[in-house]
C-alpha cells in the first residue's frame, strides 16, 4: 500500500467554511431575535 | 374490553356504511391505483430491465400511494360531516373512536388492495399463485403499519392549515420501515426463496405495527381533546 | 440576568472555543494517512451528529413530559430544542457528504447513518411545519408532542430498516470505518469538539427558549 495520502484538503476547507457559516448564521439570527429581551 | 371493540365497531360500520351508499371514493382510489401501476408499467424499458427486479417497489410504492388517497379521503369526509365532533359528545372512549376510524380505513384500504393485486399481477405477469398466502398476510401487516400511523395524523390535520399537504409531509417519514421490509420481503418471495428467509422482515413488520397501533392509541386522545 | 442574555454569553463562550476546535484541528492535529485532510471533517461532523441527536431526543421526552403534565414550558422548550436540532441537522447533512466524497468516492451512500440523518432532517421539517400550521398555542403543543413522541419512536425502526435494506446491497466500494481506535491527539480534539457542540446547543437552546417567551409565535 502506498504511502501518499490523499489530496482532500478542498473538501475539508469547504466543511469547515460551511460549518462556520450556518452556526454563526444562526447564531446572529438567535441574537436578532433575543435583542430587547 | 368488549366495550373498546364493540364501540369501535360500531363506528367503523357507520364510516363504512357511508362508504358503500356512494362508492365514488372507493371506485376513484381504485382507478388511481390502477393509472399508477400503468404508469410504472411505462416508466421503464422492458428490454433493459426485468420485470422481477421492479415488481416488489412497484407494488408496494402503487399500494403505498393508494393508502395515502383512501387516508386523505377519510380525513375528507371528516371535514365535510364533522361527524367527529358528533362522535366526541357521546360517552365512547377515545380509543374505540381511534380503533373505530382505523378499522374503516384498513377495510377501505384493504379492498382497494385486494382488487389491485391481480390486477397487479396481470399487468406485469409476475407469478404469485403459490406464495398468495405469504404475500397477502405480507401486505396486510404492512397496510396496518401505514394505515395505523395514518389515522392518528389525519384525525390532527384536520385542524391545521394547508391540512391536505400536511398529511403526506407527516406521514411519509413513517411509511419508511413498512415499505422497505414489504419491499425486502416481497422480493424474496417473488424469486422463490424459502419462506423462512423473509420471516425476518414479517416478523420486525409485525413488531412496527404493535408498537405504532399501541402508540397511536395511546396518543389519539390527545389530539381530539378539548 | 436574564434567560435571553445569559443564553447569548453561553453562546458567544461557545463560539469562541468553537474558533478554539478549528484552531486546534486544523493546525495541532496530525493527518489521517488514509483519509487524509478530509478525515477532519469527523470533528465537525460527529459533534454535530451528537447535538442533533440529544436535541431530537429531548424534543421526544419534553413531549412526553408535556402530555404528562400539561405544562406549556416543556411545549416551549420542545419547540427550541427542535428548531436548534434542524441547525446542527443542516451541519451534519452538508458535513456528511463532503467528507463522503472524498474517503468513498460518492456524494451520498444509503446507508444506515446518512439515511437516518436525512430522515431525522425530515422529522424536524415536519414538527416545524406543523408548529407553524397550527395557530391555537394548546393545540399546537398538543399535536406537536404526538409528532414528537411519535418520531422519536421512529428512528430507531428507520436505523434497523436501513440497516437491513444495506446488508442486501452491499456497496462496491469499501467503507472506511469512522473511528476505529484513535490515536490520543485526536481522541482530545474530538472529545473537545463534543464538548463545545454541547455548549452551543446548551446557549442556542436558552436563547431561543427566551424567545418564545412572549409566546405569539413560538
């Protein structure tokens, strides 16, 4: 078995963007909505 | 005890009664089912695939739509005679209501299937003559999943907005377990395998029914209570 | 303090050891030979999984506990738990395929855990649309908790349906376990990542608990 590992890191970059856009979308969304409170 | 079953009867009788005298329900599910088997018969190429292969989903996606249509009727004519209301002012327990309306909808259902089954089986050729007891009891328990689960929704969704796309929206996540195992099942018996190969999948139908009917009885009261 | 304030500074800690989680498993944790960089994905991923999951299955037991007693806060903090399970659902369900891609060669696998992300995902839909198609508060409490109960009752038989629906149909590629036995840097970055999910789901959960408060739209 050769030893090279993949070259995925675009995917992970992808994930770890998409992650962060819907928590802290949310995250905002959440705050907006608990303002005055 | 006797009471539960006795009530229930009583109201699957009138909802069946009611069915009978107008028949358009019954016979407009029943050419439905027969357009969608049409349809499926269409929908492939019969040089590239064989028709075993398709069969067991083409009969249970056909029957699963046509449950769908005989539930939606029954919430339907719910809505138009509120009898439900009518029903709740009488002493009968919740329960029977629910078995009741569940006993209607599964004779309604079953019908339709008994009548689409050799239909079924003339349209695609698929021979069933010696698995018929199998396949029968097969379908049944996995009609009473369904229709089980079904009833407690419609009896909701008549008091919410857009209640004829609730029904399905709800509903499909549940006819999941039901379909696959009908689906698994029926193609071991249509390929000839033994018998006890598909007494798994009977057997995890079997225990999805229990446990819905019994959930779906236990929480039918609180979706008609005041 | 109040719930909503206190909910958001839950929230703001989170995130800011969340930043700590990506720091930490893109700069500080070793590459997985076979997998390669998309083997990180897991730290999002599986955390996500977890809170989607714990919320799906307080949803269920608020349920239960609101037919129980009646009480409209359990109805309220259902309705929370639900719409933050469908956030952390969405993480799961856009993680799941970019790491399948590139470890199995395919978008989408129906196996036993996609598949029960992806109808976990339709139960959530569900109990919100039903939420917002019933206007009266007592009765949509109701009704939402049947659904609840209802669905919580379901994954497991979805789960072993899927399962069985798999085994028959075995997959041409060869499924790579997802975490056999960890090496200890990244056992801590996953626990750590399960630790901050848990807190974000803790800080959505109260916050958006505080909004439902005024009740016109919970």
């Amino acid at each position: 078995m050769s030893e090279v590992i993949p070259q995925n890191a675009g995917y992970m970059v992808a994930a770890y963007i998409v992650t962060a856009i819907i928590v802290l979308a949310y995250a905002a969304s959440l705050y907006r909505r608990t303002r005055g409170r | 005890m006797s009471d539960l079953l006795r009530h229930a009867w009583v109201i699957a009788r009138k909802d069946l009664v009611i069915e009978l005298r107008s028949r358009t329900a019954f016979v407009s599910t029943l050419v439905f089912t027969v357009l969608v088997l049409i349809v499926f018969n269409f929908g492939r190429d019969p040089t590239a695939t064989a028709v075993l292969d398709l069969a067991p989903g083409i009969l249970c996606v056909t029957f699963t739509f046509a449950a769908m249509l005989a539930l939606n009727r029954a919430f339907q004519l719910e809505l138009e005679n509120q009898a439900l209301d009518g029903l709740l002012l009488t002493p009968i327990s919740r329960r029977s209501i629910y078995l009741g309306k569940l006993i209607a909808n599964l004779a309604f259902v079953g019908l339709v299937e008994a009548v689409g089954l050799p239909l079924f089986v003339v349209f695609f050729n698929v021979p069933v003559g010696h698995v018929l007891p199998a396949l029968a009891g097969l379908i049944a328990l996995a009609t009473i999943g369904f229709v089980a689960v079904g009833t407690l929704f419609s009896a909701m969704v008549i008091r919410t907005r857009f209640a004829e796309l609730m029904l399905p929206v709800l509903q499909l996540p549940f006819s999941i377990p039901p379909l696959v195992l009908a689906v698994l099942a029926t193609a071991k018996l249509f390929t000839g395998r033994p018998l006890d190969e598909s007494l798994g999948y009977l057997k995890l139908l079997a225990a999805y029914d229990i446990v819905f009917i019994g959930l779906s009885t236990l929480l039918f009261p609180a979706t008609v209570e005041e | 303090m109040t719930l909503a304030s206190r909910g958001r500074a839950v929230t703001l800690v989170a995130l800011l050891l969340l930043v700590g989680v990506y720091v930490r498993a893109l700069a500080f944790t070793p590459l997985e030979r076979f997998q390669g960089a998309a083997q990180k994905i897991f730290y999002l991923h599986v955390p996500a999984a977890w809170s989607a999951m714990l919320a799906m299955a307080l949803v269920g037991l608020a349920s239960v506990l609101y037919l129980l007693v009646k009480d409209p806060r359990y109805d309220r903090f259902a309705a929370a738990s639900a719409e933050v399970g469908t956030a952390f659902c969405v993480v799961m369900l856009t993680t799941g395929p970019l790491w399948a891609r590139p470890v199995w060669g395919t978008w989408w696998a129906w196996d036993a855990r996609l598949t029960l992300t992806l109808f976990l995902f339709f139960l959530y839909i569900g109990y919100l649309l039903l939420r917002q198609a019933v206007p009266d508060p007592g009765v949509r409490a109701r009704y939402s908790a049947v659904l609840g109960i209802c669905g919580t009752v379901l994954l497991p038989f979805i789960h072993l349906s899927v399962y069985l629906f798999r085994t028959l149909h075995p997959q041409p590629i060869v499924l790579k376990p997802s975490a056999p036995s960890l090496p200890g840097v990244m056992l801590v970055t996953l626990l750590y990542s399960f630790g901050v999910f848990t807190l974000l789901y803790i800080g959505f959960v109260m916050q958006r608990y505080a909004v439902g408060e005024e009740g016109s739209h919970v």
